[in-house]
C-alpha cells in the first residue's frame, strides 16, 4: 500500500461513503463481537475528549518545575524520572499531580457509552481515570476493575467486563506507573497484566482507541507474543487502531513508517481525517453489530376475521421464528399476546433440535409488567401509569436490536372490536428513532399491512441509500414488495401449498436480514 498517497488523500464529497479499510474493520471487528471475542485498549485519547489531559498535559507543570518546555520534549517517561530524581526519590508531588488531574467531575463522550454498551468484555487501558468504569456501569453492566496485580487473583461474581488499569489508577497514585523506574521493574511488580494481555492479544480482537503506541510496555509484549510464535508470527490475529491523518510532511513520513513497523505485529491503522469520524465509525460498528439481533413485534387478539385458520397462521410464526435463528440471529420479544408465546415456543423447538442448551443464546424475553398493583390511584391515573412504563419498557426493549419484524398487530377496544395495535406503531416509531430497520410482513395484515404500506410508499426514507449500498437497498426492496400481499396471504392459506408460500416468506424475511449484516448495507 502506498501509505504516503494514502495518508494525503481527500476525503470523499459523499460523506456516506465508507473507506474500504473501515468496511473491513466492520466487518472483522464486528464479527468478534458476535463471537465475544473482542477487546478494547484505551489511551489517554480517548479520555482527553472528556476533559482530562493527555501525557503532555501531565507533565507540563512538572518538565516546567525543571527547566523544561513539555511541547519540546519526546521521552516524558524520562522528565517524571528527572523529577522523581531531584527530589531524592520522593514521588509525592507527581501523585498529587495525578490526583489533582484526573479526580474530577467531567462528562463521560459518546464513544465511551458506544464502547461500553457493545458485548466486549475485556477492557484495557493505560489511563488512570474511571471513565470506562463509569461507561460500563451507566450501560447497566458490571464491572470487575484490576488496579492492581493482587486483583487479578480475585473474580467479581456475576462481572460483565473486566477493565485492565494497566499501570494503575487515580486512587492509589503511588502505584501508578509513570517514570522510567516503573517501567524497569514493570515485570517483577505488574508483570501478570503483561501475561493476561499476551493471552487477550492471542486470543481477541483488539480496538486500539486514543492510543500513541509510544508505551515500551505494550511494545514489549507485542515483540514477545512475536518471537513466541517464530515462524507462526505471521498468522497473528488482526487488531485495528484509529490514528489522525497528518497533514505536515515530517510528521505524514514519520507516520507512515510507524504504521509499517505496527504492521509487524499485525495491528492495522484506521486513518481518519478528524476525530469527529472515530464517533461516527463506532456508530456505524455499534449499528453493525445490532442487526444480528431481531426484535419480532406481534400481538393478536385473532389471526383473521372468523379465526378458522388459527393453527396455521401459528405455524406461521412458529416457523419463521425457526428460521430466524437457523440463520444464527439472535430474538428479542416482549411476548405480545399470542405471537410471542409462539415465537417463544418455536424458539425451544429450534434449541432442542440443535445441541446447544442455552436459551440465551437465542432469544432475550422481555414481557410486559402487569398491570399497576399501587393502590388509592383512579383508573385514569392506572392507565396513564400503565402507558407511560410500556412506553420506556419498549425503549428499553429495542435498544439492543438492529432489526424490527411487524407480524398482525390487532386488539379488543373496550367494546370488543377488533382494531389495529397503537402498541406496535409505537414500536415501529421507536425502532425508527433508533435507526431499526424496520421489516412489516403486511401479508399478515392488520397494523403489519399499516406499516408495511408506509415503508414501501416512502422506501428511501426508511431505507435511505449512498453509492455504497445503493444496490442493496434495491434488492431489499424488491424483497419486501414480495411479503406485503395479505389478500394473497388469505387466498394461499386456504390452499394445499400453504407451506411453500410461508417458505417463500421466511425466505424473503431472512434474505433482507442477510443484506442489512453485510457492510454494504451500512
């Protein structure tokens, strides 16, 4: 690759565009996140958007206390040594500089909250702040924290994610690793991380976020895992990191040729023009990563107006939900009435044909609450009560899916008619606030037949497309022209071949899902 002319090019007039290397970093990365088996190594970067300082901003007060112009200085290891060293080996000044820097109250950023809500469950970092911490627990998961080496030893029951703090954290300063002799006896104090990490390394797909790549540590255990392997090191698994554009040409050579040597040890440079594009990659990566997981919206008071074929149209759910998972996606449900008690069954019958026995696996259930159980409210009050949780509980439902399926959708009114599901239209305009693909089967009818109608009136604007997907989105479209038909769906219950026509459907449903897990769809 020509990293000179790589490095130096324009961004491109379509701003929805995505670069060949990004497309290859979706699709890898997001594959190990499928797999649980990627990694995040966070930098001082990534936590300078928050408001802290950088390693330069660090040590500028301390180079300044010895003559020193920060901005100038290359070896800042070196200048928290020098320090250390003037002082006759007393480091209290530079832990109160840490705690001083980093105990604060600031704002976590949109990519620690995208990071922390993705499946990965090994976070490392060279930063002494909490803000992954903070992350992980405000996406409602538990961190395990190993500050220390003595933490490695133990296990938090029931943890989410295990953050690495590499060389250490703003509560225990004087454990930080910062100057050189830290780094010298690295090994004999901290040297289980550098064990753990070869481990990680071997075994994961590493993100490398705000990352300098200038830790000798670091460095160290990737030419360790390289010599390790010998002849083998060329089959290093794949890790990516982000690394700004540079614009001076000094500092594009240096670039360049830091790139090359990263290559070395199999870690591939994702060059973005500002930081701003990071955030919209982990945004893609994050909408990427959800459309393995299907959410099925459904509720039927009936199926059809006199409900003859009652056992066929729950074969018809049944099935589909059968074929979802034969295509390895992931369920979510909120168990309306009927349809999700079949999707749920259909997902057990799927389960016990294969050998794998956790449920899961394979589908995440989320029924509704019951009805208010407060008492000395009126019924009007119940009712508001009731709509405002089902409301937040179908946020909440919805933001771990990628894909929305609309199935019936109908209910009693208080005088026994049968009309049109308000619930799922609210799910579809949610699904929609959360950039959902939306999938209405309007053969099936009722609210499904409602929404299904809008969607292919208003195609693009439910399924905008770029010079990258624009193929794509018209297959897709050609594809849900073909599950729309409910008089059809009437006409071909009634007959014999019933189950080639559902075949047909579930075909059509799994292929759009196809389309919309490939990069180009993005």
């Amino acid at each position: 690759m020509n990293f000179k002319k790589y490095i130096c090019c324009k961004t491109s007039k379509n701003k929805n565009t995505v670069k060949p290397e990004i497309k290859e970093f979706l699709r890898v990365y997001g594959q190990a996140l499928k797999d649980n088996n990627a990694a995040v190594f966070a930098g001082a970067g990534l936590s300078k958007a928050s408001g802290f300082v950088d390693w330069k901003g660090l040590m500028r007060e301390i180079a300044a206390n010895l003559g020193l112009d920060v901005d100038q200085e290359t070896d800042l290891i070196a200048i928290a040594q020098y320090h250390i060293n003037e002082r006759l080996g007393n480091r209290s000044v530079i832990n109160q500089t840490i705690i001083d820097h980093f105990v604060k109250n600031v704002d976590l950023t949109e990519n620690h909250r995208i990071l922390a809500r993705l499946p990965i469950s090994s976070y490392w970092t060279t930063n002494y702040d909490n803000l992954i911490e903070e992350a992980i627990k405000e996406a409602g998961k538990t961190p395990d924290e190993k500050k220390i080496s003595d933490n490695l030893l133990t296990t938090l029951s029931k943890r989410d994610a295990v953050v690495y703090k590499m060389h250490g954290d703003v509560v225990q300063p004087n454990e930080a690793v910062i100057a050189k002799e830290d780094y010298e006896t690295y090994e004999k104090k901290r040297g289980a991380y550098s064990m753990v990490l070869q481990s990680e390394l071997l075994s994961k797909t590493f993100l490398f976020v705000g990352f300098s790549f200038d830790d000798p540590n670091l460095i160290y255990t990737l030419a360790r895992i390289k010599n390790l392997l010998g002849e083998k090191a060329s089959l290093l698994r794949t890790h990516y990191f982000f690394i700004k554009k540079e614009d001076d040409c000094n500092k594009a050579k240096k670039q360049e040729l830091k790139i090359k040597d990263l290559n070395r040890y199999g870690i591939k440079a994702l060059i973005v023009d500002g930081y701003e594009e990071i955030t919209i990659i982990l945004k893609k990566l994050n909408e990427f990563y959800k459309r393995s997981n299907v959410f099925i919206s459904g509720a039927a008071e009936c199926f059809e107006e006199d409900n003859q074929n009652e056992d066929k149209h729950k074969l018809f759910v049944h099935n589909l939900t059968k074929k979802i998972l034969s295509n390895q996606y992931k369920i979510i449900t909120g168990k309306g009435k009927k349809v999700g008690d079949i999707v749920i069954d259909g997902t057990l019958h799927y389960m016990f044909l294969t050998d794998y026995r956790h449920l899961d696996e394979f589908i995440k259930m989320r029924p509704f609450p019951l009805e208010s159980v407060r008492e000395g409210i009126s019924e009007k009050e119940k009712k508001e009560e009731k709509k405002q949780r089902n409301t937040k509980y179908r946020d909440e439902m919805l933001q771990e899916a990628g894909v929305a399926i609309f199935v019936y959708g109908n209910k009693k009114d208080k005088n026994g008619t049968i009309k049109n599901s308000s619930g799922m239209e609210e799910e579809f305009n949610i699904a929609l606030e959360k950039g959902i693909k939306p999938i209405p089967i309007g053969a099936t009818g009722y609210m499904a037949n409602e929404l299904w109608i809008k969607v292919i009136n208003d195609f693009e604007k439910y399924y905008p497309s770029n010079d990258d997907n624009k193929t794509t989105m018209e297959e897709i479209k050609n594809l849900m022209q073909k599950i729309g038909d409910d008089n059809k769906f009437k006409e071909k219950i009634n007959q014999e071949d019933y189950n080639t026509y559902f075949d047909n459907i579930y075909d059509c449903v799994t292929e759009i899902i196809k389309k919309l897990n490939t990069v180009n769809s993005l």
